[in-house]
C-alpha cells in the first residue's frame, strides 16, 4: 500500500517537472508537498519496525535472563547441597576424631596398667619362689 502511494507521488512528481514551471520556488514548493507526505510516512514506518524490533531483543532479552537467573538457582542449589553435605561431613570427621583420640588414651591407659600388673605379677612370682625356697629349706631342716 505504501509503495503504491509513493509510486504515485512520484509519477505526480515527474508529470509536474515535465509540465515546464516557470518558477524554481514553485516547483521546489511541489517536490517538497509530494515528498513530505512519504517521507512521514516512511519514518513512521521505521520507527514502528524499530519498535517491533525492539520489543523483540526486549523479549529475547528477557528469556535470556530468565535462563540465566534459573541456571544461577539450579547452581546455588546444587553448591548448596554440597556445601551441606560437606560441612556434615567435617562434623563427622571431627567426632571420629575426638573419639579417636579417646580411644587411643583409653588404650593407652589399659597398656600401662597391664604393664604395671604385669610387673606386679613378676613381683609376686619372685615372692612366691622364695618362699617356697625358703619354705623347702625350713622344712629340710626341721626333718634333720
């Protein structure tokens, strides 16, 4: 519809070129009334394809940060459950630990104690073989 406009004004355009005006201002006057008219309507439809164009980077723009806030979710998410499953897993280790080190001076008290028993042990054999020597020598001097 356009086009066929401009055609027209144009055809108008060169039938009054060609119709011999006397007057360059008249003839300035009537290539400046055809061509204002198109012109108008020329900005106005690149303003509005501008427009439409815009509207659609706006929306591509919009889904392109509506991916990315949702990928940055997904990711803090994910690294949420892991910082999570990390920090458990510290907590566990630091009880073993501690139960470690208590078990490690529980045995270490029962090997000193055994060692210390053990030592009364021989103490008390030591004992009871010299009193048995000295029990079998008594007794082998009272039968003389």
């Amino acid at each position: 519809m356009m086009s066929g406009n401009r055609h027209k004004r144009l055809s108008q355009l060169s039938s009054d070129t060609n119709t011999n005006t006397t007057s360059s201002a008249g003839l300035m006057a009537t290539i400046d009334s055809n061509y204002a008219e198109p012109l108008y309507h020329s900005r106005q439809d690149m303003k509005d394809k501008d427009l439409i164009e815009t509207k659609a980077r706006v929306l591509q723009m919009e889904k392109t940060m509506k991916f990315w806030s949702d990928c940055l979710a997904n990711w803090r998410e994910k690294w949420r459950k892991v910082r999570d499953e990390r920090n458990k897993c510290r907590d566990e280790s630091r009880v073993l630990s501690n139960k470690l080190d208590s078990m490690s001076k529980e045995l270490s008290e029962a090997l000193r104690q055994k060692s210390e028993l053990e030592a009364k042990v021989d103490t008390l054999e030591h004992q009871i073989k010299a009193f048995d020597i000295f029990y079998n020598h008594k007794q082998t001097n009272d039968l003389d």
